[in-house]
C-alpha cells in the first residue's frame, strides 16, 4: 500500500537495528587497528630488522627494479589467460569423461583416469622440464620451439587434471534427484549433463577454481626454468646482481595485485547467483 | 497471557507487501489453522514467527517477551520454538535418529543417551521405529514428513509451526501425517499450521484464519468460519476448495 507508514515501534526498531550494525562496524575496525598494529610492532621490533628491511624491502632497489618487472609480468599475464582458457576446455571434457556411463566411452574413461592420475602426480616443475627442454630436443618437424609455448603447455596439461577434478566433485555433488527429474522429463543422460547437472554443479565450485587460479597465476613464474622472461626470472636475475632480494618481493607484489581483482569477481558472481536462486527459499 | 501474539505485522520482499496488518493471538493448547490459496502469505507468516525473517513492522510477542527486538537472541526463541518445513529438509548426511538428536544434543546440551531415548520413543510413536538408522533419502514421502515431525519435537517445543507439512504426500500419507498431528494436538501441543486440508483444519483447529492477498482476512471457530463466512472472499475461496460443501451463507 502506498499510504503505509511506519510505526513509532518500528522507527525505534530500526534505530536498534542501525545500532547493533554500527557496534559490529565500530567491533570490527577497532580489532583489525589492533591486530595489525601489534603483528607490525612485534616485527619491526626485532633485533635483526633494520638488515631484514635493507635485503628485502629497501625502496631504492625496489624503484630500480620496477620498470624490468612491470614490463616482465606482461609475459605472466598472457601466460595464464592462454593456458586459462585451454585448462577450463580441457578440464571440463576430461570431467565429462569421467562421468560417462556409455559402453562405447569406455577408453576415454580409461584414459581420463590414468591422465589425471598420471599429471597429478608429477611436480609442475618437472613437466615444464620435460615439455620445455625436451620437445625441443626431439627437433619434430612444425612445432614451435619457444621456452614460452612449452611451459604454458606444461602448465595446460598439469592443471587441467586438477581443474578437471574439481569439476568432477562438482557434479557429483548435484543430488540424485536432480538426474532422476531431469530423466523423467525425458532427457538423454547428455542434456542432463548438458542442462541440468553441468551448470549446478560448476556454480558450487567456483571458489575452488578460483583457487587453482591463483595458483596457476603464480605458477607462471615456473617458466622461469624454461628461461623465459617473466617477473621472477627478471627479479632473480637483479637480484643476483646487486645482492639484494627486494625485486622478489616486488614480484609479489605484483601477483598479489594480480589476484585480487579474479577473487573479487568471483566472490561478486556466487554472491549473486545466491541472491538470485536462494532468495528466501527454504 | 497469551502464549504468542502477533499485532499490525508488515513484511515486504522490496516493493512488494506480501504480509499486511497480520495480528493474531495464540492461547496455550490452541491449535490455529491457516488457510488461503496459494502466495497468500501462510508460509511467510510462519517464517516471520520463528524469526527466520526480519519484519517491517509490528511486534510480536511470545510467552509476554517482544521477540520482534533486534536485540533478542533468536537461537534462544527457536530453542523453544518447532518448526517443519513444507520440503522437509532433513539433513541428508545424517540418519533419521541423528537428524533427532542433533539440536537435543547440540543446543540444548542433552546428554546424547538420552537424546536418543527420547528421539527412539518419538520415533516408535510416529512409528518409524525400524528406520531409525536410515538415512532420509531412503524413507518414502511421508515417513521424511513424519521423521520431520519427530526432529522438531526432540526439542519439547512450546509452540509447533507447520508448514503445509502434507503437500507433497499422497492421500493415505496424508490421513497418516494428520493422525499424529491431532495426537499431538489433542496431548495439548500448541501450535500454527498453514494448511490445505480443509478437512483437517476444521476437525482439529481451534481457531482458523483466512488469510487473503497478506491480510487475515476474517478468523473464528472452525465451525463458524466454514459454515458461516462474513466475507464474500472467504466464501469464495471455500466454495472453491469445498465444492458442494461450504459457502452457503446463513
Ligand atoms: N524470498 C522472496 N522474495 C520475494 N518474494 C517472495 C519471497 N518469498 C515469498 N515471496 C512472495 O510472497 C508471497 C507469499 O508467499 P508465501 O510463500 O508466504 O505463500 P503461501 O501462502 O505459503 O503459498 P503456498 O500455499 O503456495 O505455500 C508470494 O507472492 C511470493 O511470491
Ligand atoms: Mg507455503
């Protein structure tokens, strides 16, 4: 109704309401304030600091080396959104995979289980070693020899086994009931898949993808071993230089810099997806 | 004193006024029906009452306390207050006995024997004695409804919300549901249900409210509102769900 206004009572809920908003508000910048300050007192008030401070955050080196890295993580960043996208294809089939029923499916079940057993359990190192120093030594005929195109492969093949999964914990996680609802609408086990289980299923699992992101965001940083030019490489190579490790941790930072924007949009997205879908259900 | 009162409640969802002016009074031992088509408000009223949702307005009191206050603790008021859902949810990672004796034990720090003494009793009463130790995905409609039923009693509730708890059973399920729940009534368990057994309603409540577009339209004695409605919309809505039977004005 238009002419509804609200009552004294709820005026004065409301100022309750507002109160008990501020009081956890005020609860929580107080503890953060106070928390940081001691964890940053206790560090600083260390007896080995001020050579801490010089090896590892002295701002001098940090502004000589920023130009190399900044124009070094460029490298880092193509890295992972070419390998993002052939994870994400390469996963999600090798999950399907897993997940078929059909007779004729057979070797690729068989296949999908040994691949990801087999990558999962190599070190990430190792394959960017293999693929990176030993394809090229099979002088094939056609395929690039790049440092670049082996490792981001490597970090394709190694990832996509965990990435895969995780997709496959996602759709078993979908309730039975939801294949048999989709099966009675008449459904072959493909469009459920297609329709129904695929896309609940991946919802529930975004933070853990999210999570072998940001690993792979710094894992970029293995190609190094393969001499290409990326930020660690570039830091490393100053710092061995001029004795001084703070170019690593400029590096860091620009990882940390890197990550924070995937993880914010990731929290945005769910967060969503719970407003839309859950709004009051019970 | 009554038990739980309700007066000018207003809940919206944005723009929409889905409950409107709603006060209502629950004496002990009453058993309140409440009845409406379908998105007339019946579940969110009760979801209002056990503070699953925040209100717009009013106040609701219970047992002479204003739950409605932001400062009360809402564990406290649930710890006496039962509710089953219209979907069940049982939790399906746990059998039906550990489903019972989660919050006895959990919450109200019943020693786990004896929560599962009194779950095992609850549960031989609404005889469901041999599924016990199933999980609830292996139970059939009505016996998840009724191992819901034992969940939320566990706790010796005062006051019992129902939610349309025999919409999803077939109609010996039903008959089934509703026995225990007029046994309960009549060992002088209180409690609101929103249902659409209008049978039922009139059998066992002692008071029914129409509830129409999140107004309580009109409520009374069963026999008066089914017999002898005042509002035409009361009225029509049972000729509608009692055909041959009700509406027939005095
Ligand atoms: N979370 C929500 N967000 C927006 N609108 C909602 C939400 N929950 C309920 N509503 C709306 O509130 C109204 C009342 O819903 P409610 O579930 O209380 O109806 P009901 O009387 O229980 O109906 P039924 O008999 O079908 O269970 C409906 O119009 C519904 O669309
Ligand atoms: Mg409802």
């Amino acid at each position: 109704m238009i002419d509804w206004s609200p009552s004294q009572h709820e005026l004065e809920r409301r100022q309750v309401r507002r109160r008990i908003r501020l009081r956890s508000g005020l609860i929580a910048t107080a503890m953060t304030v106070l928390v940081f300050l001691v964890v940053g007192l206790v560090v600083t008030s260390s007896p080995g600091w001020p050579r801490v401070q010089e090896t590892f955050f002295s701002s001098e080196h940090a502004r000589a080396s920023f130009p190399d890295i900044w124009d070094a993580i460029w490298l880092n960043i193509k890295m992972f959104l070419i390998a993002e996208v052939f994870i994400l294809l390469s996963a999600i089939l090798i999950a399907l995979c897993r997940v078929s029923r059909s007779p004729w499916l057979m070797p690729l079940r068989i296949t999908a289980v040994v691949y990801t057993d087999v990558v999962r359990g190599i070190p990430t190192i190792l394959l960017v070693y293999l693929l990176a120093i030993g394809m090229p030594a099979l002088q094939l005929q056609g395929l690039p020899n790049s440092g670049f195109f082996w490792a981001t492969v490597a970090l394709i093949v190694s990832y996509s086994a965990y990435v895969a999964e995780v997709f496959r914990a996602g759709i078993e996680s979908v309730h039975p009931s939801q294949w048999a609802s989709a099966e009675a609408l008449g459904l072959s086990r493909g469009q459920t898949l297609r329709h129904v289980v695929v896309p609940q299923g991946v919802r529930r699992v975004v933070p853990p993808l999210l999570n072998d992101f940001v690993s792979l965001q710094k894992d970029t940083a293995l190609a190094s071993s393969a001499l290409v030019f990326e930020a660690v490489f570039v830091a490393r190579d100053y710092g061995n230089y001029n004795f001084n490790y703070t170019p690593l941790v400029v590096a860091a930072g620009f990882f940390i810099v890197m990550t924070v924007p995937l993880a914010r949009l990731c929290d945005w997205l769910t967060a969503r997806m719970r407003r839309r879908e859950l709004a009051g259900a019970l | 004193m009554s038990l739980l009162s309700v007066s000018g409640l207003r809940k919206c969802y944005g723009d929409k006024v889905v409950l409107d002016d709603v006060s209502l009074s629950v004496e002990q031992h009453d058993v309140i029906c409440l009845i409406g088509s379908s998105g007339s408000g019946k579940s969110t009223l009760l979801r209002c009452l056990n503070l699953l949702e925040d209100i717009d307005d009013g106040v609701i009191e219970f047992e002479g306390r204003e739950i409605s206050d932001p400062r009360v603790d809402a564990r406290d008021v649930r710890k006496r207050i039962g509710m089953v859902f219209q979907a069940y949810n049982l939790f399906p990672h746990l059998t039906v006995l550990e489903n019972c004796t989660l919050a006895p034990h959990r919450v109200h720090g019943v020693r786990r024997a004896e929560a599962e003494d009194r779950a095992r009793e609850l549960l031989e009463r609404f005889g469901l004695a041999d599924q016990a130790t199933k999980h609830p995905d292996r139970l059939s409609g009505g016996q998840q409804q009724r191992a819901a039923l034992v969940r939320a009693m566990c706790t010796h509730p005062t006051l019992l919300l129902l939610d349309e708890i025999t919409a999803a059973l077939d109609p010996e399920l039903v008959g089934e549901v509703l026995e225990i729940v007029r046994a309960e009534a009549e060992r002088g368990m209180t409690m609101v249900l929103a249902t659409h057994e209008m049978a039922f309603a009139r059998d066992v409540a002692t008071r029914v409210c129409f509830l129409d577009q999140g107004r309580i339209l009109e409520q009374g004695p069963p026999e008066e509102i089914f017999t002898h409605p005042r509002e035409e919309r009361t009225r029509h809505f049972l000729r509608r769900v009692l055909p041959g039977q009700a509406g027939s004005s005095a």
